[in-house]
C-alpha cells in the first residue's frame, strides 16, 4: 500500500562508502543479520539502495552479481515504524531500474516461506517462482525461490 | 639592497647586519633608513619601523612613498594624532589626488575631529567639478555614506537626514541607505517614517530579528514588558504572519508573548509544522522559552500529548484528519530528550533519547543528542564513544567530524582525534600544520585543555600559546587595508574593522585560551617553587601502577603511535602515486617539505621550566591576563587569576582591586574565596616586607569595604587584621551547605594548612553523611554547579548533593595521593561508596 500525502516523502539513492555503517545499522536491526562492516561496505556500488523517509534513512535493498547478466537481491530491510508507507516497493521499484539501465536481464531472489509480506511484495513487481533449477545446487525447503526477466530499457 | 634581499631570503641576521652597514656609510641616507623600516616592518616590529622611518623622513621631507609608508605604521600603532599630521602633509604635496582629501577625512574621523573630516570632505566635494546629476559610482556613493555617517555621529540629526535625502539619487547601496535612514528617524523619534522604511527592509529580508525589533519599536512594542500590550503585539504579529508565511521569525517570536491561556494552542501551532517536517534545530531555537516556570511545564504536557497520541493513533490529536508521517513521532522524542538535558534531568533524556534511536536508530543528529546528554551528565567517555557511532553514521558530515574530534579531545585521546580531524584536512600536509595553517582555534584550545587534563602543562601551555599567536595575526592582517580600504572607498566599514581590531581580545577563543593558559602558568610556577603538588595533579595516581602495568600502557601507547605513523606512511605513498603525474603538484610537495624541515625544537614545551620565576609571571600577565581583564571584566574567573598572580608577583594592590571586582560580580563564588583565603595568606606571612602605604590603604579599604561581610569594623589595623579576616573567611566558607564550597574549604586545609589534613578529611566526609548525590552536568561548569546546588538546598532538600564526574574523580584522587592517616582507609571506602554510581572510575 502506497500511502501519498504532502508530508509523506519517499526517496531512493545509491550506497556510497560513507554511509556504510546506515546500511549495517538496518540490516542488524529489521534482519537481526550478523553482516558486518565490510559487507556494507563491500555493497557500495550500483546495485544497493538506501531507501529514505523524509530524508531519514529508514530502508535498504542490496544485491549480489550471480553472472554478467543475472543477479539475486540479497536482502531487503525497511525499519519498523517505517513499514506498509511503500517504501519497500519504491526501493524493488527503483532497483528493477537501475538493473535495467546497466542492461541485467535475470534477478533472482530466496525468501523464506513465512515472509508472506516480502512474497507478496515480489509478486507485485511480476517476481514468479522459479521452477528451474540449477544443477547442484541443492534447494532448502523452508524458502521459496522467485525470479523476473528484467526487460531492457531504451 | 643586500639587506633587503637577504631578509626575503629568509636570512634574518644577514640582514640586519648588511643594512646596519649601509647605514655606517651614510648616516643621512634616507633610503638606507627606510629599508630599515621596511625591514622592521616584515617583521611586524612597527614601533622599530616608526622610528626607522621618521629618520628617513629628517633627510628626505618630500619623498612621497616613505611619508605614505610612515602613515600606515601610525594608524596600524593607532597614533591618530601623527597619523592625521602625515596625511595632511600627503595631501599638501599632491593636492590633486582624491585618495589623499579621503585620507586626510579619515584621519581626522579617526581623531574624533569631526567637524574638520566634514570640512575636508566638503571642500573635495566642491572640488569636484560639477558632476552629473544622477552621477553613479560604488566609490562616490561609499564616499556619500560615510559622509553622511560623519554628520550623523556628530550628533546633527536633521541635517543628516537632510543630507541623506540629497544623496538618494548617488547611493548604490540602498540598503544601507534605508538603515541609515531608519537609524536616524529613530533617534529622531519620528516612529512612523521610520516604520515605513524598516517595513521596507523586512520585506527584503524577512528573517532579520534586527529589522522586527526595529519595526517593534516604532510601533512602541516595548520587548521588556511583554504584558502591557499583549493583544497589541499578538495583532501586530498575526497581520505579519500573513504577510510573511515563510517568515520563521514571525512565527516565533509572538511565543514569548502568548500568555498562559493561549500558549499550548499557539506552541502547537507552531510545533505541528516543524515536528512533521523534521527540523533538528527546533529545541534550540525555542530554548528561550525556558524562562519561566508555567511555559516548561506546558511545553512538557504538550509534547507528551503528542507522543502518546502519535504512538496509539499516528495523529497529533484526535481531532485531526490526516495520519501524521512516522517521523513525527522521532521528532517529537527527539524534542523530549532535549527538554529534560536542558532541565539537567539526564537519566530521562537518555530514556527518552534511546526512544528515537530506537525508533530510526539511521538518525546521526539523534546519536549526538546522546552524546551531547552524556557529556552533561560528565560521563566523557561514553560521550565520546556516542559521537563516534554518530560520526560513522555519516563519514562525510565534517560537522560531526569535528564534534567528535573535540569529545575526543575531552576524553583525553589526542591520537584519536587528531586522526578524525585528519580525515578532513589536506591530505599532503601534516594535520597539525594545516590546522595551524587554518587558523583552526577550537581545536587547539581542545588540545590545550587536553593536554592540561594529562598534567601536561608545559605542552599545553605551548597550545594556547598559539591561539595568542593567532590573534597577534588577525591584528597584524590589518595592515593590508589601512591602504586597500582608502583605494576601494569601503569607509564606513574600514572604521568597523578599525573597532574591531581593537577589540579581538574579547573574543570568546582568546578569553578560552587565557583561562587555559593561565591555568598552565599557575601550575608551572608552582612546579617550579618546587610545592608538593602530588596530591593535586593526580600523577601519582599512574606511579602507583604496578611496573607491569605501566609497561603495558607503554606498550599500548606504542602500538597506537605504530598504528598511525603506519597508516600515515600508507596514506603518503598513495599519494605519491597520486602526484606523480602531476608534476606541479610533486613541486608544490617539495616546497611544503622545506618548510617543513624546520622543526620545532621544543615540541613539549619544556623549556619555560629554564626561565626565572619573575619573567615566566610577567609573560603570563602581559599575553593573557592584562587582554582577558580588560577585555572580559565580567568573567569572574579572570579576576581570580588576577588575585592569583598579582599575589605571586607581590603586587598586593592590583591583587585586591581584582578581588573588589571579583566579589561584586559573584559575592560568595567558591573560587573568589579560595583565592581570596590564599591572598590573605600570602599577605599575612609576608607582612614584614610590605610598604607601609600599601598595608594602609588595604587596611582602610578593607574595613570601609568588607567584600566578604565579615563585621571589621572594630578591629586594629594591623598585621593581626589580616589574621581575623582570614579566620573569619575561612568560618563563613565552613556555613556554606555545597560541594563546592566544602571541597574549596578541603582543598584550602590541604594547601596552606597542610598538619589539618585530617581533621580536614573527616570534615569533608562529615558533609556527605547521610546525603543523596545526585549527578549534575559536568562539574567544569563550576559556578553553575554551585549556585544549582545552593538553589536546590535552599529550596527543596539539603539532603542532596549534586556531583559531576571530574569532582568525585579529584576526591578520590586527593583521599588516595595524601599521606597515610589512621582513618584513611575508612574515608576512601565511604566515598568509593558515596560514589558508586561512577563505577566507570572506581
């Protein structure tokens, strides 16, 4: 649910290295993750979004390079007193942009099968489940796997 | 020339030497004499350079350069008089140049001769032949201003405003003009012109609290006495709210008057606003309002209110329509924390500030609220630490860089914070010399105190020294624009840089760094007469450590410094590859390794402790203490450092006479008395040595004045008076219900008395029997500790007493370092005790 009002106001931005510690922070407390410092740092590119509102950083997508063309959204995370304002939407919605900009074609992504919420939040964005699987790699029945063809931009 | 050259050369001594040899030549060579002026000049020794050049000027009376010269050395000395002389005789020589009739004006303004600066402007003006009408230039119109500035001041209302009007048409700075005008109408006491104008400047700029008061003013708004005409000013205000809505100050100010029955409604109003929008400012700039009782508790009511309901219903009040944004409620923590750090209530601000970072625990400005409550608390080194999460929460904020660097500094880790200010500064230079470079005053009177709070006295001194050093530079940058201004017109605001200037020192990074200062000298000298100050500078507090143990802080220390020289080096080579395909830059690299290759050759400071006791006390008060009395009267801590060394300098009159300044400002401030105590020690002992007429009139001053109310008035004048108001000082000091004073009072048995050490425990711990503590904002803020604690004695419970961290650090520091005595043990145990909320330093 989009919730658009005048004192609502959502943004996005990359993750540069000076705000790594915002990203650790989020993580650590919406995922409870054990990720460190340099994971954070380490996300510094592209594919990682800070998610704001009203400029405060209240939410973060990061992604990890499978291939030249296909990545897998690693994790997702928007502060609590945040949540159910579409800011997690803005960050899947912005994110499908800039991966279609640097030309990525395949975005995969695991979730566990109780996050409905997050499920439901892929789904919207056309993530269907992904039926193939590669070879070794053994799939954990507790997590549900979703996958979208990106489509170029112009 | 030889002589000229080599000083450009760097070759100071050289220098001298070759022109002191052109002058054995020729005595009355006038060239000769001037580059020796010249030379002196380079050096900033005007007085030096003033005399070179009017020896210049005997042999050579027309050679304009060096008349020019001597002119700028006189105003830079402010010698107004000599200064007026050689510009009237510039202007005799080339009376055709409008620089010099400006000159001439000038120095006659700056004389306090008015009517002849007048006099000289109006003849230029007629001089001038017959300009356009609507003639516009910067220069005429600056020119016109200060003119009109000159009319002004002399006190000719009417006819400057006249002449105002007439200039109208050449001004280019209108705004000025438009002040001008408004400042005169005012005197004139024509409110309602002049309301027009200042309505015109608001409209420009609409933030501008000196145009509101103005307009105030003229409506006979009287800012003192807000509730004679409240419904007055609220109307006034609310047509302005209308006017201006972007306007913050409009919608501020009128809080100040709202009375108590409308006050929740307008500071909702005023806070809803803001509170979504997410302003960290908000609580400072409605911190004014935290004078009175009625308006803190409405405030308090109100936010609360917001709180609950934001938590339980995400609105302001019920009533409202709109959801408010999850940030409101952050802010509104935020505010809350503020509110109850303000009141010193530090326990509630840190639960309430843990609320706003728990809810977007991302918010920088929320982390260095928590640092900020805890450095109230005294608590230095979770203060630190706070800053720091703040600091990497957003590496690229240099404000919170620098907050950090200077919680750093007061938590005694220098290395550490030169390494975060270092990411902030050049990269190819050393941090300490670009600081330098930078002028970068608050971090070396951080330093300083740094370096103080380490017993390092010495080097600390060396710190503050440099902050003198900078403002020896602003005083001396002047220089430029005795000349730049004239050429450029900019009257009116060269005679503001001239006021200036005169009074740097008031400064409040001069007034820090005298105090620190003086500080430092106090303690040198004391190391010096060799006073057995172990128990009061805590460093045995680290002999006692066990040899293991100081090696392992050696070794620590070590691995610090290995730690940085390693990541400076890093740092260097990377920038090596940086430059290297810059060649300009490696030559610019180069030249900064020249300078730097002169080296301090006394980085620690030492060698002051090699200088006799008499020079060392003349040095502090000429650099520190003559500016900071002169400057700052009303800082009482000056005046007590002026009893302090006057006393040590056996200048016992100037040392009462800042006792008399000092005990009007604050009767009974605990450090007054402390020295005080000490004064009239120094005094008693060294009666015999005193000149009759200095104990005479003491004595008579002492007895018709009684600072302290001590009932002298039957007492002899003789050496017993001294005795008795000493005795009396010290009873009166034993009344007094605060730490402070009871601590002053220990610190005093400890140092003049010291066989009472004792007893003087024993009373000390008697004050705390049956006592709460309470923490306070850091007790370096003393004065404000003790009058907290007085007011809260007085008024609600004797039982508690309100201690900062550095206070029960320096107790149990003292208990620990004095010799043994039977009931030490038990004493230190009562404390550790009393103290126990501080386990951090027990």
């Amino acid at each position: 649910m989009t919730v658009e009002k005048k004192n609502f106001n959502l943004a996005t931005s990359e993750l540069t290295l000076n705000h790594a510690k915002q990203l650790q922070t989020i993580n650590k407390v919406v995922l409870n993750s054990h990720y460190d410092l340099k994971f954070s740092k380490n996300a510094c590119n592209d594919l990682t979004l800070l998610g704001f509102f009203n400029d405060i950083t209240s939410g973060a997508i990061t992604c990890k390079k499978l291939d030249e063309k296909s990545i897998e959204i690693e994790t997702i995370a928007v502060l609590k007193n945040y949540q159910n304002f579409g800011l997690g939407s803005l960050l899947v919605k912005d994110l499908l942009k800039n991966l279609s900009t640097l030309k990525f074609q395949k975005a995969f992504v695991k979730i566990s099968k109780l996050n409905n919420i997050t499920i439901e939040l892929f789904k919207k964005f056309e993530f269907a489940v992904d039926t193939e699987c590669k070879e070794n790699v053994e799939r954990d029945e507790d997590f549900v796997y979703l996958v979208k063809d990106i489509v170029a931009e112009n | 020339m030889k002589g000229l050259f080599l000083s450009h050369l760097e070759k100071r001594a050289e220098a001298h030497e070759f022109i002191r040899k052109g002058l054995k030549q020729d005595l009355t060579s006038h060239i000769c004499w001037h580059v020796y002026g010249l030379l002196h000049r380079g050096e900033k020794n005007y007085e030096e350079a003033i005399k070179c050049y009017s020896h210049a000027l005997k042999y050579d009376k027309e050679n304009m350069h060096i008349i020019r010269d001597y002119s700028l050395l006189q105003v830079q000395m402010r010698n107004f008089e000599g200064y007026t002389d050689t510009r009237y005789q510039l202007l005799q020589l080339k009376p055709n140049n409008k620089l010099y009739w400006i000159g001439l004006a000038v120095a006659h303004h700056l004389n306090n001769d008015h009517a002849s600066a007048l006099h000289v402007l109006d003849t230029f003006e007629t001089s001038l032949n017959e300009l356009p009408v609507n003639y516009l230039d910067y220069e005429h119109s600056e020119m016109l201003l200060y003119k009109n500035l000159i009319l002004e001041e002399m006190g000719d209302l009417k006819v400057a405003l006249t002449h105002l009007e007439r200039i109208k048409k050449n001004v280019l700075d209108l705004t000025s003009w438009k002040e001008s005008k408004a400042r005169i109408l005012m005197k004139l006491k024509n409110f309602e012109l002049a309301s027009i104008i200042f309505s015109e400047l608001f409209e420009s700029n609409s933030d501008s609290l000196e145009y509101l008061k103005g307009l105030e003013e003229c409506r006979g708004l009287n800012r003192g006495q807000p509730n004679e005409n409240v419904n007055k000013v609220i109307a006034f205000y609310e047509n302005l709210k209308n006017m201006y809505p972007k306007s913050h100050i409009v919608q501020s100010v009128p809080l100040f008057y709202t009375k108590e029955e409308n006050f929740s409604n307008a500071l909702s109003e005023y806070l809803k606003p803001s509170l979504l929008k997410g302003v960290p400012s908000l609580f400072v700039t409605l911190k004014d309002l935290y004078n009175e009782e009625w308006r803190i508790e409405l405030i308090y009511q109100l936010l609360i209110k917001f709180y609950d309901n934001l938590v339980n219903i995400q609105k302001f009040e019920e009533s409202e329509e709109e959801l408010a944004a999850p940030t409101a409620t952050l802010w509104t923590a935020y505010f809350i924390a503020q509110h109850f750090d303000y009141l010193r209530d530090s326990d509630k601000a840190l639960e309430w500030i843990d609320v706003a970072i728990d809810h977007s625990p991302t918010l920088a400005d929320a982390c260095m609220i928590k640092a900020k409550i805890l450095k109230h608390a005294g608590d230095k080194k979770s203060a630190a630490e706070a800053m720091n999460e703040a600091r990497e929460l957003d590496l690229q904020d240099r404000f919170i860089n620098t907050k950090c660097t200077k919680y750093m500094l007061r938590n005694n880790e220098d290395l550490k914070a030169k390494e975060t200010i270092g990411l902030f500064t050049k990269a190819d230079v050393d941090t300490i010399e670009d600081l330098k470079e930078m002028q970068c005053m608050w971090y070396f009177i951080e330093l300083g105190k740094c370096y103080s709070s380490q017993y390092n006295f010495e080097k600390s001194l060396k710190t503050f020294k440099f902050v003198d050093k900078v403002f020896v530079d602003i005083f001396d940058d002047q220089f430029d624009f005795h000349s730049y201004c004239l050429r450029k017109m900019t009257l009116t605001d060269y005679g503001k840089l001239l006021k200036t200037e005169d009074t740097i020192k008031k400064n409040k990074f001069f007034v820090k760094s005298s105090l620190g200062a003086l500080n430092c000298y106090e303690k040198i000298l004391d190391k010096k007469l060799g006073k057995d100050s172990n128990i009061f500078n805590g460093e045995s507090d680290e002999s006692k450590l066990s040899v293991s143990e100081q090696k392992k802080l050696a070794r620590k220390q070590r691995k610090i410094e290995e730690k940085l020289l390693k990541e400076k080096f890093e740092q260097e080579s990377k920038n090596k590859e940086n430059t290297k395909t810059n060649r300009e830059k490696t030559d610019e690299k180069k030249s900064n390794a020249d300078t730097k290759k002169i080296e301090d050759d006394d980085p620690e400071g030492k060698k002051i402790l090699e200088l006799d006791i008499d020079i060392i006390l003349k040095e502090a008060i000429k650099t520190f203490l003559e500016p900071l009395l002169e400057f700052s009267p009303s800082l009482i801590e000056g005046w007590c450092f002026g009893i302090e060394f006057y006393t040590r300098q056996e200048k016992y009159l100037l040392a009462w006479k800042c006792l008399k300044t000092g005990v009007k400002l604050s009767k009974f401030d605990p450090e007054i008395i402390k020295k005080s105590v000490k004064f009239l020690h120094h005094f008693y002992e060294n009666f015999d040595n005193v000149n009759a007429t200095v104990s005479e009139i003491f004595f008579s001053e002492l007895m018709e004045i009684d600072p302290f109310e001590l009932n002298l008035q039957d007492e002899a004048k003789n050496k017993e008076l001294i005795k008795t108001t000493l005795d009396k000082l010290m009873s009166k000091l034993e009344n007094f219900n605060t730490t402070l004073h009871q601590f002053v009072l220990l610190e005093l048995h400890l140092e003049l008395f010291n066989k009472d050490s004792q007893e003087a425990f024993i009373n000390f711990q008697n004050y705390f029997k049956g006592k709460k503590v309470q923490t306070i904002r850091g007790w370096e803020c003393k004065r404000f500790g003790w009058e907290a604690e007085f007011k809260l004695n007085e008024e609600k419970d004797d039982k508690i007493v309100l201690i900062g961290m550095d206070m029960a650090k320096k107790i149990l520091t003292y208990i620990r370092n004095i010799k043994e005595f039977d009931d030490k043990n038990e004493i230190l145990e009562f404390f550790k005790n009393f103290f126990v909320k501080f386990d951090a330093l027990i």
